[in-house]
C-alpha cells in the first residue's frame, strides 16, 4: 500500500507542471481537495465521481466491519449501507479501531509538494486518541503511586496527618513531564512540558522531582507560553492536558518530572525532611531510562576566545539532549564529550558551528568500554566472586579527632548495572522515639552519601582501562566510629565488638561527618576491587540492519556477497539474511524487492560505518543501527586492547 502511493505521487509529479492540481477524493465526506504547490481548494465530488465514491465506501465499511462489532451491527441492519450510514458514525468506527490497534489508516499524501496536508491534520483529530483517553505514563504513576503508598506506609499518627496534608497539597498543585528543552536568546531556556494535573500559572513554584534527593530542588515559573509553530502567547495559566512552554526553570533537564512544592513549616519541617531523605526516594521518581554514551571524543576550541562560547553550548545541549555528555578533564583542561555513535558526535559538532557559531576541533573516536569481574563456575573459585575491602579516614567533628572505618563486601553480581545495598544493621533501625537511634533524615543523608560515592569510584574504578565496572553488587556491612587508638588499619575486624563503635545519633547528624564517610567509603570500594583477581573488559554491541536493493531478475544482489564479507570482517554475527516481503502487485515493480541483513557487531568496528555503506551500494542501501547490550570481549582481543592503550594490566584473563 505505502509504496503504490509513494509511486502514486512520483509519477504524478514527473508528469505534470508546478501548477498541476493533485486531486484527493474524500468519499467519507464525498468532498475533492485538490492541491498544487501553491494553493489548496476544497469542493464537492462531480455526479460522475460519486458512483466510484460509493463503491469504495462500501469496501472501506465492509472492512471495518470485520473489527469493530459496534459497527458490524449497524452495517448489517440496513439494506444500502454507503447511503444510509452516516459519515459520522463511520469515522467513530474508524476512531475506535484505530486505539484499539486493529487497523492503521494510511493517507496520500507529500509534505514538499503541499498534498494532502489539511486531510492528515483533520484525520489526526478524528482518529487518533486523544490525550485524555490515555492514563499517565509510567514515570507519572510511579511517582504518584510512591507518594499515596507513603501516606499510608505509617501508623503514626502525627506522620499520618503529616502526609495527608502533604498529598492534599499534590491534588491541587501541578504534575507535569518535562520532555524537551531548547533555549532562546531572549528568554533562556524553554521547557515543553505536559500537564497532568493541576494548574500551572506564572510565579508558582515547583519541585523537580527527578533531582530531589534529600532536599528539595524548587525553581521558580517566570513566564506561561502556548505555542503555535514559530509564534509565542503569553497565556495565565493552564490546566490538565495543556503542552505549554515554561520560562525561568534553570535547572530542568530533558525527561524531569516536575511537582508541587512539598510542604514545611516549624512545627513538622524535620519530619518532612525524614520523609524527603528516606533511602529508596532516589529510585521512586525516576523519569525515564537514559541510555549511557557508548562513544567518547575531546574537543576543544579552535581559539582561546571562543572558551566561554563553548562552555555554554555544551552546558546547552547537556540540557536538550540526556543522552549526551560533556566533561571537563580537571587535568589536561580539555572537554571530553559523549554519544550514542559516531553520527550523535557529528550532529553536535555541527550544531555548534551552525547555532552557537563555535569553531571547534573533535579528537578521534573512544568506545566506551566497561569492566566487570570474571563469573566463577566452580565451587572452589565461586568464593574469589566475593571479597571484602575496607576503608578509613579521620577528622574533626565537635572539636574531637574521630576515625570513621567502613567495611564493605563486593560480588560479582553478573547485573548490568551496579547494584548498592546496606546491611539491616549497618546504621541501626530509624529513629522511633529512642534517644539512642538515627534520625530517618540522618540516615538518609548519609546513605545518599555513600551511594553517590560508591557510584563515582565505580565510574573510573576498572583496573583495566580505567572504565566503568558493571556486574557488582556492592553491600555495606559495617560503618565503625571511634578514636585513633581504637581504630585503625591493623585493627582486627572479627574480633571487633561493633555495638562499642555504632555510628552516634549526635555525630550523624553533623555536617562535618558527610565528606568523611565518602572518603572512607571510596577508600573501601578502591581496596576491595583491588582483591579481584580476574577481569574481563565489556565492548557495546550493536544491532545492524540493512536493506540492500535487488539488483537482477534472479533475485541476486551483487551487493549483497560485498556486505556479507565486510560485516563478517567486523566481527559482526550474522543473524539472518531474508528477501522482503512483497504484495502481489509489489512483485512486478522490480524497484520495490531488496534483501535484509541482520547483523550483531561491536561498535568499534562501525564507526564510520554510514559512509561504507554509501559507498558499497552506490547509496541506495538504508541501515539502522541499535544499542543492544554489552558483551566480554575475547581473552585475545583483550590482550590487543590493553598493549593499544599501553596499559599494563595488573591481573590477567
């Protein structure tokens, strides 16, 4: 169907002048749009047209009729259904089949020649759902969920009317997802934002959900926008299933969820702040899945003047894109930026030059490797899977010297990403009125911490290539505070009583304390990585398709053999190779036939990829590529790595 249109429309405008009328018969409202490069006029079908009219109303019903029941009833109740039956009531059907996904109605129609632009919109309205018949994505109800499941995780009744109040005060503030940023050069960053619930009105403040952790991130609405194409209206306010534009968010990224501001006040400010700080929030408004940069590059400017330039795009676009990342390199004072693939990195690149008009150089291309330890099989080695590492640091706090000491105990989990845990005992239970235990604010301050710091070790902590290690599962056993002599490198842990040196209620709640635990922590995660023994890098997989064109009667594609042997020289598997898919009156156009390759390969061999594939098919090829996972290189291919990257390893496959 799509390619006879397609053909449709390419023979119409190799044959006719620029001022040629495409004519579209709508025999649902029996009207004719006839359209023309520069001009579009609606009439009303010919007496001629309306016999051809209604023999394909009576196609179009009978087909609908196959799927929707409702519809089925009324076709069959009446003897001449293409006169009887209202356009109304069909376009209902066509409505309910289309949510439903039993059918997909296609549309002529070019938006470079101006054909059949008016009718897409109009059918975009009639047939498509409409916002309202959807429920909330998964990151809303996930948040939402959260929250009421919260207010009734406790039987106390001071929280309890605590967090009564708290939702009372979410059902009237605005909800909304924050799903694109782009920036303006009057008014700053603009945000998209789809409005779930509430009102929205300039001045209100709003908490960003996805960045609160243990306090909350609230900014400030300066401006409304409805947007229409390229125009801005200044609108109060807006309300549920709105898409408006926000000025004056600053902080907001992509995919954020934006919420009410939480409440506080004297008398229950320190239990919202309990609350705020209990250990699962960070992964309860968690927004959307933001896929890692796999590929990796410096840039700098091409001029010491354009520095600050630069900064700011990056700054930009770090914001307008998740997926991509900018890092300066305290070190060698270079940017070093991320993507998805060699073309992500190019299309920033120009988007620099073209928008923020910044000359800058990009470096050659580095695949993001990753790291993880070997999976033991036997029970002998299973035990080598699991080691211990401990960690110290020392400090003031209130005026007195203090050793912190953390033990943690590191698995090879076989996860995709590190996964962190604490001990049921590792900070003592929260806080229920005692004088002797932590503040669930506390606790939550401090296991954030320690997460934050575990996460950063591992980001750089591989002992290969100093990439990221995956497939851990990091657990904190025991978190120890005492004096210098009590505790220090050579202390003996096993015969160690850890209720003597339990984490004070006092301590725990002093600023001070927070740097320290990260040092100890990152000093322990460091030294027990430094006990595996055996580690294999992890190379990003790409799923390939290509589609070749049939080039000869027989079905052959001499192109075909040519792809094959080059993938297979990329360590590509090959996973199928078929002939498409063709409709009867498709298998006489010899243009439409073309085979499609199915390939796994490693990402370090397709880069630059897009070019070969121009060049092998004389650019008549198309190909899609896809992040499908992270897999272990061989033990040889390792080997090659690390003598390239003139890294010596300290332990071996």
């Amino acid at each position: 169907m799509y390619s006879k249109l397609r053909s449709i429309i390419q023979d119409w405008s190799k044959c006719t002048s620029p001022d040629t009328p495409f004519t579209i018969q709508d025999f649902l409202s029996h009207e004719k749009h006839q359209s023309t490069k520069s001009a579009c006029s609606v009439s009303e079908l010919s007496p001629d047209s309306i016999r051809a009219a209604f023999a394909a109303r009576v196609s179009l019903m009978d087909s609908l009729a196959h799927v929707d029941e409702e519809f089925a009833d009324q076709f069959l109740s009446v003897d001449n259904p293409e006169t009887l039956i209202p356009a109304a009531v069909v376009q209902q059907a066509l409505r309910r089949a289309t949510i439903s996904g039993h059918i997909v109605p296609v549309l002529v129609g070019s938006s470079r020649q101006s054909i059949g632009v008016q009718p897409l919109l109009d059918s975009i309205v009639d047939y498509l759902p409409d916002p309202s018949e959807r429920g909330m994505p998964g990151p809303v109800q996930q948040a939402m969920r959260c929250l009421r499941s919260r207010s009734m995780g406790e039987s106390n009744e001071s929280v309890s009317n605590r967090k009564t109040r708290t939702l009372a005060s979410l059902s009237t503030g605005p909800v909304m997802l924050v799903f694109k940023v782009f920036f303006d050069a009057h008014l700053g960053p603009l945000s998209l934002v789809r409005i779930y619930s509430g009102i929205v009105h300039s001045g209100a403040a709003v908490t960003n959900w996805s960045q609160r952790i243990t306090s909350q991130t609230i900014e400030k609405i300066h401006s409304v926008f409805q947007l229409t194409g390229d125009h801005r209206e200044v609108i109060e306010r807006a309300g549920p299933g709105s898409i408006v534009a926000l000025a004056g968010l600053q902080s907001t990224r992509s995919g954020d969820l934006l919420g009410p501001k939480l409440p506080s006040g004297s008398s229950s400010a320190d239990d919202d702040e309990e609350w705020l700080a209990e250990a699962d929030t960070e992964t309860a408004f968690t927004t959307s899945h933001i896929r890692e940069p796999v590929v990796y590059a410096a840039i700098e400017p091409a001029s010491l003047s354009t520095v600050r330039n630069l900064e700011h795009a990056l700054t930009c676009m770090q914001r307008e894109d998740p997926s991509f990342t900018a890092r300066l390199d305290s070190d060698t004072g270079q940017w070093a930026i991320g993507g998805m693939g060699d073309l992500h990195l190019d299309v920033v690149m120009a988007r620099l030059k073209r928008e923020y008009k910044v000359d800058a150089n990009m470096g050659p291309l580095l695949i993001a490797y990753k790291e993880c330890p070997s999976l033991a099989s036997g029970e002998e080695e299973r035990a080598t899977t699991s080691v211990c590492g401990v960690g110290h640091s020392s400090g003031l706090v209130f005026g007195q010297e203090k050793v912190f000491l953390i033990e943690v105990v590191l698995e090879a989990s076989g996860q995709k990403a590190p996964q962190i845990k604490f001990d049921r005992n590792f900070l003592g239970p929260i806080d229920t009125g005692g004088s002797d235990e932590i503040t669930a604010g506390s606790q939550g301050r401090i296991r954030h911490a320690l997460r934050q710091s575990c996460l950063s070790v591992l980001e750089i902590g591989g002992p290969l290539l100093r990439s990221p290690v995956i497939g851990v599962q990091v657990t904190f056993r025991r978190l120890l505070v005492g004096r210098q002599d009590q505790l220090s490198a050579d202390t003996d842990l096993n015969h160690l009583d850890s209720n003597q040196f339990r984490l004070p209620p006092r301590i725990a709640s002093a600023q001070t304390v927070i740097p320290l635990l990260r040092a100890s922590a990152s000093n322990a995660i460091k030294n027990a990585l430094s006990r595996f023994h055996s580690w294999r890098l992890m190379e990003p997989m790409v799923q390939v398709e290509l589609r070749l064109p049939v080039e000869d009667k027989d079905g052959q594609s001499e192109s075909l053999s040519r792809f094959l042997g080059d993938l297979s020289s990329r360590r590509a598997d090959i996973e199928s190779v078929d002939a498409s898919e063709f409709s009867q009156e498709e298998k006489n156009s010899e243009h439409h036939k073309y085979h499609v390759i199915r390939a796994m390969a490693p990402l370090a061999e397709l880069v630059g990829y897009s070019r070969t594939v121009r060049t092998l098919s004389s650019g008549r090829a198309e190909f899609h590529l896809r992040l499908a996972e992270y897999s272990p290189v061989s033990a040889d291919h390792q080997q090659e790595l690390l003598t390239q990257f003139r890294w010596t390893s300290p332990s071996t496959v």
